[in-house]
C-alpha cells in the first residue's frame, strides 16, 4: 500500500482534479510548507469536526495521569502521544451522569440514555447524535453533508434529529471510491437521470404510504410519519447531490488497497480509515466525520493471543491486561499517526489539524466492571487552548454534554446546550 | 395505611390521552404487603417504584414493568425469600388478577394495532422479491446496511427502522435488476464442453510445468488446482444466472478413497491462488464418474475447479524433478479428468433458458429487442448495415439491444398494468394503476424513448411502499396479505402465482387449504432460504467468519472444516424439518451429517469423500445436537480461548429461551478481580463473589461448563492449549500436528438450581427431562421470525398449546411450523 505521509500535496494531485472540483482558496498544500508557515494564523476558514469512537474503554491505570496541566507525568498510554503535548487535551473526570453498561453506546454521542426516553412506539429511539447536529450547521458546502465510516457497531452511534439511526460505512474502499472517483460521461449522464427521477419516486412513495397508513392503528401511524422524516433527508441528499453531479470529484494521491483489510487487520485498516478521513478533509469533500474503530474479536497483533473484548474483559489479570495494552497501544499509535497527519496538512495559513475538532471518545471507561465513571476523553486540534490533562472530579463527574457544548461553540454554532448538558465546559 | 396514588391524571408527556386502569382494592393491599417495603417512593429497589407506577397497561414500557412483576411472582423471584411471603392462595388470587389484565390489555392492543408492527422488507427479502419477480439472480442485498436484529431476528418490526439511506439504495437496487433483466446484446445460452486433450490445449506450458500430462483421453493434475496457474475452467458465462457445470473425471492413487473436486467462482476480482470454494463433488476412485453441480454465476465470469487435497504445485514439480519421474512412474494422488462441461442459464426447472431471457418476459411480454439506433423515432433500415449478430461486445456496448415497440403508449400501459398486481402482490385498485400509467405516459409525451421510460417507471413500482412494505392490517389478514406473510416465512421471498391464486379465491385461511400450501412450500427448493435464514440467527450462524481461529494454536483449522462444519448444521436442520423429526434432537441425536474432514475432526470413524452424509453416531462419541457442532462451537469462541459465560448465554437465550437478568441498577458495580485464579472455573467462582455479577452469572455460566470440553474450533479436548514453546507437546489424534498442553480440563458443573453434571452428554440428559421447555423456545423462535414480532402476553396461552400439542406429535419440527401457521398470531397482523 502506498500510503503518503509527505504534506505538501503534489500539484498534479490538483491538477488532474479539474478546475471546479475543489473549493481552492483555503487549501494551502501546494505551498512548501516553509512558506505557508510564515503566513499569518487564519482567523477564519472552515471549521471541521471528526468524532472517532472505540468502545471497550482504555485501560485507565494506564492512560490517566494525576498531574493536572500541561506538565502532567506521562502515562504508559500518554507516551505514544508526546510528541502531541500541548495539543490536545486529556479529560479526568467526565463521563455521561447515569450510564452504567454496555448500552450506553447509542448514547456516546447524543448525550442522552436511550433506555430512559426511549418512545413506546419506536424501540430503537434515541435523539441527535453531535455528528448529525454539527452537519445540519455546517454541512453545508461540501459534496457530503456529513461520513458516517469506520467498523460497525454493535448499536449505532449517529442518530438523526427523529431518533432514526444513520448506518455505518464499513467498506473503507467503497468511501475512498464514493469520494474520489469519478463516474464515466455516460456514467455521470445516468446519474443525473437517476437523482431526477429519485425525487419523483419518493413523493410517490410519500403518497402511496400515506394512503396506506390510513388503515393502520396509531403506532404503524407514528412509525410511518418517523420514516417521512428520513424521506425528507433522502430528499435533501439527491438536491445535494444532484448539484454537485457536474463537479469532478476531487483526485488524491493514494492507493487504496483492491479488497478492504479485514477486520482483525488493525493496523491497515486503521490506518487506511484515518487516511481517508484527512484526505476527505484536505480535499473539502466533507467538514463532519464520525468514525468508529475497534473490533470485538481477535486482531493479528504480534503476540496477541486473545480477542479485544475478552482481553477488556480481564477480571484484573495481568496477562489479560498485558494483551489489552498491546491492542490499545496499537490503537494509540495509530491515533498519533493520524495527528501527525492533519498538522502536516496545510491549510490556507493554517493547518488542518488546527482547523478540526478531533474527539476520541469511548462509551465505556473500564469493559471490566462495565462501568461508565471517567470516560476515557481526548480533544485535539481545533484551535483550542489545550491544557494537556483536564483533572475534574473522579467521584462526581462533570457531563460529558458540556464539553460537546463547548465543541459545537468552537465550530462557530451558537448553542447553549446539547444532549443532557448542564452548561460549558470552558477548561478548553 | 399509605394512599396509593395508582389513577393519576394522564401528564401532557403522553402523546395520546391515556387512561390508567382501576387497581381493586384487593389487590392494592397485596401490593403494599408484600412489594412497597423496597419498591416504594422511598426505596425504589432495582429502579423500580410500584407505588407511583401508574397501572396504565396501554402504555408499551408501563406495561412491560407490570409483565415483569408477574414473571417475577409467578417464577417465585419475588417476594425475596428472605421476607414476608404471601399465602399461596392469596399469591394466587393476585396473579390470576394481574394476568387477566395484563391479558385483556395485551389483546385489545393487538386488536387496535396489530401484534406486528408495520415493517419493511429486509434486505434479503428485497433481494430475493426482486429475483423472483423479475427471474434473475442479481446480488441486491450489499446495496443495503445490514438490518439491526431485534428478538434474535432481522425480521422483527422494531428493528428494522428506515434510514435516508435505505431510500438511495432502493432505487440503486431496483435499477440494477432492472438493468440486469434485459440483455445488452443479443446471446446464445451457453452449452458447451472441453475434453482432456481441449483442456490441456488451452494452457500446455503451465500444466506441463507443474505436473500435468495427458493419460489416455484424459488430463491429469498432480498439483493442486489453483487460479492462474494449474486452473481448469469453464467458458465465462454470457449472462448472470443459474448455470450447470458438469466434470467427468477420476481419481487416481488415492487408496481407492473418492476425490475431493471443488467448484469456485473466479470472479473479476479473484486473488490468486484460492477462489472461494462453493461446492464440492466427490469424484470417484479408480473409474470415471460424473459429478453436477447448478451455481449461479455473473456475467463474465467463469467457475474454475479445485483441488484442495492435491499438494501445491511447487511441492510436486520439486518432487517430481529431483526424483526425475516421468508421468507413468507417477503413483500419487491424482485427478484424472476427461471432460468439464458448462450449460445454462437454467430456468427453475432446470432446463436450459431460451433467448431472449424469462426477465425480459416478465417485463416487456412478448416485444422485440433492437439496437437502440433502430427504434429511434423515424429510423428506416438501412440495407448495408452490419447484421447485428456479427458486431463485437465494443460496438455492442455503444448501440446496446432495447425493447421495441410499435406503439409505445399501448404497450406501456398494458405492461405496467400487467406488472403491477404482481409486484404489489394484490390486486390494485385502478386509481393507482392509473397513476403509474399517467406517469409513464408522461414521460413518453416528454420524448423519453420507450425504453427508458419503462425501465423509471417500473423503478418507481420495485421502489414503492406496496413492494418495500408488508401491507398488513390490524384484524385477521385477508388472503392477499397471508399469503404473502407465508411466502415471507417459509422462501424468504415474495409469493408466487399459485399463492395468490388462493388469495384471490378466498380459500387460503382454510385449514386444509392452508396445510397443502405450506407443505408445498417447504417442498420447494425455494424453502433452503428459510432454512438458512432461520438457522444462521436462531444459532448465530452468520458469525461462523468473526474469527480467525489461531494458526499458532489451532494448527489443523482450515477453511474445508470451517465450511464442513456450516454444511453439517444446515443439514441437520434440513433432515430434522424434512422428516418431521423430534426438535429434542436438536439437544441430543445419535445421528450428524459428516464427511471425512469433519469425521476426522470430531476423531469418528472414517468417512469417505468431502460430501456431507448422514452417519449413525457411536455412543461414546460426545456428539449430537447442535450443542456440539462445530459451528456452533466455534461461533461462540473468539478463535483463541473459550468463555462459559460466553456459550452459556448463547445456550441460555437459543436452547433454554432465557434472557439472562441485566445486573439490577442500583447495585454498586464491583470490578471483577479475579487475580490468582488459575484455571477459569476459580475465575468465574471469584467472578460470582460479587452480587451483582452473581445475579446473571449463575445462571449463565453452568451450561457453559458443559462444553467445556470443546475447544474453540469444535474439537474435544482433555486439556487447553497454550502458547507456552516450552510446554509439553502432544500428538493430535488422527493427525501428524503437536500442540503445547497446558492445564487440564475439568468436567461438570451444577446448575442453578443444583443438579449436577459430570460432561456434556449429562449435560444434555437435563435437558431432555425437560422437554417443554426446548419446544418452548423453538415454538417462541418460530413465532418471532414468522410474524416479525415477539411473543407478547397475550399469546402465552397460545404459546402452551403449541408446547402441548407439540409434546402429542412427538416434537416433530413440521409439525411445529404447522402449528406456528395455524395459530392466531400468525394468521391475523
């Protein structure tokens, strides 16, 4: 696999892109990156979030350390990210008030528990995921609205506004295809055709289902008018689509491999995930991702003799500890990987990563006791005023929902709450 | 005495204005007896607050707390024992009340809503309604994200929500199959044959490099055959469909044992060396056979033979080299082959497809296929032109074939009319007829040429909620929408003439009537889908690749047994529903299906060929029932280690129908500590110590130990494997392979209420002495997966009977699905 690390896009990258493919002006990657530096910090630019999930928790003896502040002692787990200090937070102390288990995964990201609002009606109901509230601000612009990517999960972590889960890509070939590359003449031409009748077959499936559900009782009812919801949205991505079909698609530097890594294949697959990421990024295709990484069972890790959910699982144990931590170390390098990535991005005068809010979040802070006390929480980039490590109460925690509120202000959306928030958080 | 606060005012939080239910004196005083001192206002005890609960049945999770309190009365769990227990006859008298209103609140739901919920086609069902539909055999089902299972099942209503998403794949899904239903070029079926010298002809240096020469008549292969070197194929075939592929051949040397020929698909992007093995004929030894198989294969593509137990060909040709033996001298194992031959598409009767293909009849009737550049609008036929026949695929491609009509407004209408009722599967109201028809006129008044006008109109009909949707309503199904429940059951599919047929005559809700179509059903060839479909979620099937068992420990794991093992559960199921057996013998048969991979495995007597063979079991031989299948072994491993918690939640939630208890809210979670146990049984007994992992833990873990004596690839074990080089190496059984031995297994265990087993075959014994519960979870599974809903209240007694009429014919597995269709649930929505 040819994964590019250099920075500085190849000109010819933008080239063959076409002349109206890319919303240029603040893409800085031609520069040497001498020059771009020497530029002025960007007040503005697009703002970018990427929310990347895991969810069998870090090992926190590992990971938290007890200094507070940007001179905090380093961690087994907060070594590999070192070369980042300064540039991303660690928060102690913050958690979700009132999760307790495994379910707590459709919540990571809505801030809210699902089992205690779910409708009668609708078993599966959650609300807005940060994902889908950010991309409803600021998805505007781009080609897609908004990546839902990663390895599937065991319940979904993206939930539009009517509580209707949002289905994970998990094909990293299919996205890096549906991203950047093009249709043929003939292709593009049934393209068009297809939105164009797309529209007329959705309002004839509106009718025909309205029709229909006047002879159904009040909750097939209810679910046929959630389902119009997802109609409306389906509608609004064919608009979409529809006039981005005479854009070519951005082109990129990159090979992807001719059949997606398997699952157990960590590494590659979490390196192929990220790169698409950034590269959907660099080339404005998309402001909004929600990635999920990790895999239940066994990855091919030199060493490795147990699946990552029984290794979380390990009662104490230390071997079960010791296999746990080579899987979240791998995961860990990965991560820093990708931060070294998105600096080396140039953006405008700016750099990618300073321009996107990254969260790395898990569900659960310790798979063991299936507890969800001081999840594992990390902001980097996104122009905040990074504090290293972020100590709040381990007994009482601080919600979760604040910080997300504190997020959605720094990608310019005036929101004073969001999810179960009980205000800011304005450690960051 | 405290005022019990039942019958408060609807709050304005309910979508609908509610009504809560008059709690009897009586039993408001049993409550405040036996329930309040912990669940009250104060206490609240496991999240649960009896005293300000409202009695408001109408309300699903209200109501569902209420069942809970039931269960938990009726089952003895509460009151705990350590407090005040009422008289059973007055425990008695409490329930029989709370069951008749949970009962009659149960009903008049299902009655006003329907039991099953309004729900979309999953996408299997969408895949296979546009096959049969449209009689082609497209991949549809990768268009979709995969449905959330609800209850064990992708057919439940409450999980199969609609994403935006859902709505772009449909119309992607829907226009694939359409494209694919017509030919871009005019083809002749393929038939056609190779012989040994043919065969040898098409690549003679590769063959002679890696050991092939021709003996008599026929090719012969040392070396294993394998994409893109020592590769035996067939012709691509011209059109995606059901093709048969036909090889006479024999095996040479190989101790007069059957030879193993597999059959894989080499698709565009087909790695090298090892396609996908599909099927596998054994062919026999010493005298030429012919073996068949029907695969379906796409357009373009070709099958390619495989020869798993031939050595690879460097190991050969290296041998035979070194050894300078010539083709005579060779005495190895060998395949000796005289003729491929490839024949199809096939209708689904078998017989060859004649051109043009049955779905371009289905939709365009008896209309011609010509070039598009012949039916544009004033062509008049040019003498000189090339006759189609002889232009290549390129030119082809740039004027490709199209339905022709000469009157494309009367040809229109009478198709989508003629299509339509079949795709809706009902009648269709002319109203709505009309509205197709005046779309499609439209669009043909707009210049739209013919073709592409009908392919977005019939788009429109595939993508429709009367297709997407099961149009059910609340009351007892009318015969359009039962026979189409049943052909959702029993093919996975949509229903077929014959079905509709009854459905138009009204006949179909009558008892013999009913009976005659499901054996028709499960007769045909069509029902594999729901034996496959069922059995994959009830035993979790679908995750037999999760994980990759490992190399280091589990030496002799090869794809052969991976897909064996699958082959041996299909089977068993398909023998069990086909001969009515006892479903007890899904717990317990003397008898498996078994080929030589698997006999070896499982360290049986031999067996003979690669092809699955049903076998008596010898006594002692700790197999029998799905519980020791190796697929079942394996899907509840993670490939490196066994867990008992882990298989005994799988065998609590698909044998024994319990949903282990969630550990109870409020109680403090405690982190497992489990340092300084050494083997996993001290684990799980230091794991117990703490309640709240206790509460679930005893009763999922004893069945766990009971197949303790399994490893994760299904083999039996005495002791577990173990990474340690440094450990003692034993020999496995039947086998050349070492692997490190680490601690002993230990057999037996106790179950929650205190019976002890010493292996799993006693294990099993327990279990038979209950029978009614096996025929319970079977008949619940049933239920579930037929009606797309789980079993609610109100259909318990009907559950009871199914036990107990069930019990009276023997358990047989038939009978049961007789049974499931028969009864209320399924026959109303």
């Amino acid at each position: 696999m040819n994964i590019s690390l250099r920075s500085p896009i190849e000109r010819r990258t933008f080239l063959r892109a076409g002349a109206i493919s890319l919303a240029l002006p603040f893409l800085n990657g031609m520069l040497p990156r001498s020059l771009s530096a020497a530029q002025p910090k960007p007040v503005s630019g697009p703002k970018r979030l990427i929310l990347v999930a895991r969810n069998l928790g870090l090992h926190a003896p590992f990971l938290f350390p007890e200094t507070p502040g940007l001179a905090y002692e380093n961690t087994r787990y907060l070594s590999l990210l070192d070369e980042h200090r300064g540039s991303f937070t660690l928060f102690s102390g913050v958690s979700h008030i009132g999760y307790n288990d495994h379910k707590s995964e459709p919540g990571l990201f809505t801030g809210v528990r699902w089992d205690k609002i779910k409708d009668p009606t609708r078993e599966h109901h959650n609300s807005i995921s940060l994902d889908q509230y950010v991309a409803e601000q600021i998805g505007g612009a781009t080609r897609y609205r908004n990546l839902v990517i990663g390895n599937p999960v065991q319940w979904h972590l993206s939930w539009t506004a009517s509580g209707v889960p949002v289905p994970t890509e998990k094909r990293p070939t299919e996205t890096f295809k549906q991203l950047f590359i093009d249709g043929s003449p003939t292709e593009v031409a049934q393209e068009i055709q297809r939105l164009h009748e797309g529209k007329s077959i959705l309002d004839g499936f509106v009718q025909e289902s309205k029709a229909m559900a006047a002879r159904l009782g009040a909750e097939d009812k209810s679910r046929i008018d959630l389902m119009f919801t997802s109609i409306r949205e389906a509608e609004q991505n064919l608009h979409r689509a529809e006039s981005w079909t005479n854009s070519a698609k951005p082109k990129v530097e990159y090979t992807v491999p001719a059949k997606d890594p398997d699952f157990a294949a960590i590494n590659e697959r979490e390196t192929l995930w990220y790169d698409i990421a950034r590269l959907a990024f660099q080339t404005d295709s998309t402001r909004v991702i929600l990635l999920t990484l990790g895999d239940a069972g066994r990855a091919n890790l030199e060493g490795l003799s147990m699946g990552h959910h029984d290794a979380s699982h390990h009662g104490k144990d230390e071997k079960k500890i010791d296999q746990l931590a080579m899987i979240e170390e791998a995961e860990l390098r990965q991560f820093s990987r990708f931060l070294t990535t998105m600096k080396q991005a140039q953006e405008g005068s700016s750099t990618l990563f300073d321009q996107t809010t990254i969260l790395n979040a898990s569900n659960l802070s310790n798979a063991s006791a299936h507890t969800c006390q001081n999840l594992p929480i990390l902001v980097a980039g996104g122009g905040y005023k990074h504090q290293g490590h972020v100590l709040h109460d381990r007994q009482n925690n601080q919600p979760l929902s604040n910080l997300y509120v504190r997020m959605l202000q720094q990608l310019g959306i005036e929101s004073q709450t969001f999810g179960a928030s009980t205000g800011v958080m304005t450690d960051i | 005495m405290r005022l019990f606060p039942l019958v408060v005012a609807s709050l304005a939080l309910q979508a609908s204005p509610l009504t809560a239910r008059e709690v009897p004196k009586d039993a408001r005083v049993f409550l405040e007896n036996y329930c309040f001192d912990c669940h009250d206002k104060a206490t609240h005890k496991a999240g649960l607050n009896l005293e300000s609960l409202r009695f408001d049945l109408d309300h699903k999770k209200t109501e569902s707390f209420w069942v809970s309190c039931f269960d938990k009365l009726d089952h003895g769990q509460m009151p705990p024992k350590k407090a005040d227990q009422p008289a059973p006859p007055e425990s008695a008298k409490f329930r029989s009340w709370l069951g008749k209103e949970l009962t009659a609140a149960s009903l008049e739901r299902q009655a006003k809503q329907g039991r099953t919920p309004v729900r979309r086609l999953t996408r299997f069902e969408y895949e296979n309604t546009l096959r049969d539909l449209l009689h082609i055999e497209t991949e549809l089902k990768d268009f979709f994200p995969e449905d959330t299972l609800s209850d064990g099942f992708d057919k439940v209503a409450e999980g199969l929500s609609f994403s935006p998403v859902h709505f772009a794949r449909y119309q992607e899904a829907a226009d694939k199959a359409l494209r694919d239903a017509v030919p871009e070029k005019p083809y002749a079926p393929l038939k056609a044959s190779m012989d040994g010298k043919q065969i040898m002809k098409a690549n003679p240096d590769t063959f002679s490099k890696f050991g092939s020469w021709m003996k008599d008549d026929a090719f012969v292969l040392t070396s294993n055959l394998f994409f893109p070197y020592t590769a035996v194929k067939t012709q691509k075939v011209p059109r995606t469909g059901r093709y048969r592929v036909t090889v006479t051949a024999c095996g040479l040397y190989t101790d007069s044992r059957p030879f193993p020929l597999g059959f894989s698909l080499l698709r565009a992007n087909s790695l090298p060396d090892a396609p996908e093995v599909v099927a596998w004929r054994d062919v026999p030894a010493d005298e030429f056979g012919t073996v068949s198989v029907e695969l379906t294969i796409v357009a373009g593509e070709q099958c390619v033979l495989t020869g798993w137990t031939l050595p690879h060909r460097d190991v050969v040709t290296g041998k035979q080299k070194k050894l300078k033996i010539t083709p005579d001298q060779w005495t190895e194992p060998s395949l000796a082959i005289r003729e491929i031959a490839i024949e199809g598409p096939l209708t689904d009767s078998g017989g060859p497809e004649t051109y043009p293909p049955d779905s371009f009849k289905q939709i365009y009737g008896d209309l011609a296929l010509r070039p598009i550049s012949e039916t544009q609008p004033g062509f008049s036929p040019d003498p000189k032109a090339k006759p189609p026949a002889k232009r290549n695929d390129a030119e082809w491609a740039a004027d490709p074939l199209v339905p022709f009509a000469p009157d494309p407004n009367v040809a229109a209408e009478k198709l989508v009319r003629q299509f339509l009722p079949k795709a809706f599967r009902r009648p269709v109201p002319e109203e709505l007829q009309n509205s197709y028809v005046d779309r499609i006129r439209a669009s043909l008044t707009a210049g739209t040429p013919f073709h592409a006008a009908m392919r977005s109109v019939f788009k429109t009909i595939l993508c429709s909620p009367h297709v997407v949707f099961l149009d059910e309503q609340p009351g007892k199904l009318e015969g359009y929408a039962l026979a189409t429940r049943l052909a959702y059951f029993l093919w996975n599919g949509p229903p077929d003439e014959a079905l509709l047929a009854h459905a138009a005559q009204g006949d179909l809700a009558k008892a013999e009537v009913l009976n005659a179509e499901v054996e028709r059903l499960l007769n045909h060839p069509k029902a594999a889908r729901f034996e496959r479909s069922f059995t994959a979620q009830w035993l979790d099937l679908n995750k037999i690749n999760a994980t990759a068992p490992d190399s280091s420990l589990y030496p002799e794991f090869d794809r052969i047994l991976q897909d064996s093992a699958l082959a041996e559960t299909e089977h068993f199921f398909h023998e069990i529903l086909a001969k009515n057996a006892s479903l007890l013998e899904f717990v317990h048969s003397d008898w498996t299906f078994l080929n030589e991979r698997l006999a070896r495995h499982y360290n049986l007597p031999d067996v003979r060929g690669f092809e699955l063979q049903r076998v008596s079991l010898p006594v002692d031989s700790h197999r029998g029932g799905v519980l020791t299948h190796a697929s079942v072994l394996k899907v509840t491993a993670d490939g490196a280690k066994t867990s008992p918690i882990l298989r005994g939640k799988w065998i609590c939630e698909r044998i024994l129908g319990i949903t282990p208890p969630a550990p109870p809210e409020d109680v403090k979670k405690i982190e497992p500590d489990i340092r300084g146990a050494n083997t996993i049984r001290v684990q799980l007994d230091k794991h117990r110590s703490s309640p709240a992992c206790a509460s679930c833990h005893v009763i999922m873990d004893p069945p766990g130990f009971a197949l303790e004596t399994f490893d994760v690839i299904g083999g039996w074990r005495t002791f577990y494997r173990t990474p340690d080089s440094k450990a003692p190496k034993v020999q496995l059984p039947q086998s050349k392979i070492t692997v490190s031995k680490g601690l002993d297994v230990e057999e037996g265990y106790d179950t929650a209420d205190g019976r002890h087993f010493g292996n799993v075959d006693e294990y099993k014994k327990l279990l038979l002495s209950e029978p009614d519960v096996l025929a319970r979870n079977l008949a619940t599974k049933l239920i579930t997966y037929a009606t797309g809903a789980p079993v609610q209240f109100a259909d318990r007694p009907l559950v009871e009977q199914i036990v107990k009429d069930s019990r009276t014919h023997g358990f047989g597995l038939r009978t049961m699905v007789h049974q499931v269709v028969e009864s209320r649930v399924f026959l109303e929505k």
